[in-house]
C-alpha cells in the first residue's frame, strides 16, 4: 500500500495533539507488524475523536484493504482524498485499488483518472488504468463474439427446423391417401400394375410348350 510505510512518522508539533501523534505511531507500528485488524482499530479509535485527520482515515483504508474488507477501505479512502492533507492523491490510487478488487472496473477508472489528474507522472495510476482499459476491450471483445456465435447458433438451428418442418410435411403427405397428389401417385401406380397383369396374359406361349404350361415372363 503506497506510502503506508512511512504513515506512522506522521505527527504534529504542537502539545494538544500529542496524544493523536502517539496513537499514529502506533497505529503506523501495528500496520508494518502486519497486524492489520490491530491497526484498523487503533485508526477508528482515532477517527472517533479526530475525523478530519487524514492519515487515520489513509491508514484505516489501508489496513482495511489488506484485510480484504474493501467496502470499508472505500469509505476510508474515498474520506482521505476528501479531506485536507498531502495523501489526496495517493488515498485516490488506492481506492481506485479497493474498487478493482471489489469488481467494480468502471468506479476504479473514475479513481485512477482522478490521481493521474493531480499527479500526471503517476507511471503506476497510468500502468494501472492502461490495464483496466485493456481488460475492459478484452471483455468487449468477447462479448461481440459471444453474441456472433450465438446469432449463428439461432440461424443454424432456424435453418434445421425448416428442413424438419419440411421433411415432417413430406412423411405427412405419404401417409395421408386423401391428399389429391398422393392420390395421383397410387392412380398411376395401380395402373401400371394393371397394365402389366394385362399384359402378363398376353404374352404366347412358347411353340411346342405343353398345354398347360406357365406362360413365360419375359421382364
């Protein structure tokens, strides 16, 4: 967390805040200790007496981070840059941070574009916003794709109902002796079987055959 390190070096000079400057350093001391739901604590515990004391409420955002609560690292980030102090810009990097890793790509965008407008070589808003925006046209990208495919998908399976609809309409047709072409198709059939039984009867029988014989089929 950027510029965390250094946070419990913060203090005032004058008497009235002494006991605010102690409990920085020790806030400051449990968050290098890595003791991060100590510090988160202590950094409330002075947010409660001191709430427009920027450092408790950067430190309170990072502690929170770490410990993977980022709806209250928002808060206390988005509280941070708000406040007068020299972290605005740094508490509006990291909530850009706590967004991000809360899914929320397009509050996070806001955030870094804020911290490269105050601190324009800021290389790692930009690397971090680059990154962002690339993601975001990867995820544009695909959903274009995703959308072909399934225009294609819809296309191909309309052109396969047709094709059932039509194979459907044909087996129909040949199982129903009403309809007038079918009718036609057994009109012609029965009389070429009649045609052929005529002329089965026909046909001579061969010479000196016995009488009685079968009469010879010659197709």
């Amino acid at each position: 967390m950027r510029k965390l390190a250094c946070l419990f070096l913060l203090c005032t000079t004058t008497a009235a805040f002494a006991g605010v400057r102690a409990d920085l350093r020790q806030g400051g001391k449990l968050y290098q200790d890595k003791k991060y739901g100590q510090a988160l604590s202590k950094y409330n515990e002075i947010l409660q007496n001191s709430p427009e004391n920027q450092p408790a409420a950067f430190g309170a955002g990072a502690a929170a981070y770490y410990l993977k609560d980022y709806q209250s690292a928002q808060k206390d980030f988005e509280q941070a840059a708000q406040l007068e102090g020299k972290l605005e810009q740094d508490a509006l990097f990291n909530l850009g941070n706590a967004y991000y890793r809360a899914g929320n790509s397009e509050k996070a965008e806001e955030a870094y574009r804020q911290a490269i407008v105050l601190n324009p070589k800021d290389k790692e808003a930009i690397h971090n916003l680059q990154l962002l925006l690339q993601q975001k046209q990867n995820q544009q990208n695909q959903n274009n794709q995703n959308q072909q495919n399934q225009d294609q998908n819809s296309s191909n399976q309309s052109q396969q109902n047709q094709q059932a609809q039509a194979l459907s309409q044909d087996q129909q047709n040949q199982q129903n002796p009403s309809d007038p072409q079918n009718q036609m198709k057994k009109d012609d059939a029965d009389r070429v079987m009649q045609m052929a039984r005529e002329n089965e009867h026909k046909k001579p029988t061969q010479s000196g055959a016995a009488q009685g014989s079968t009469v010879e089929k010659d197709w």
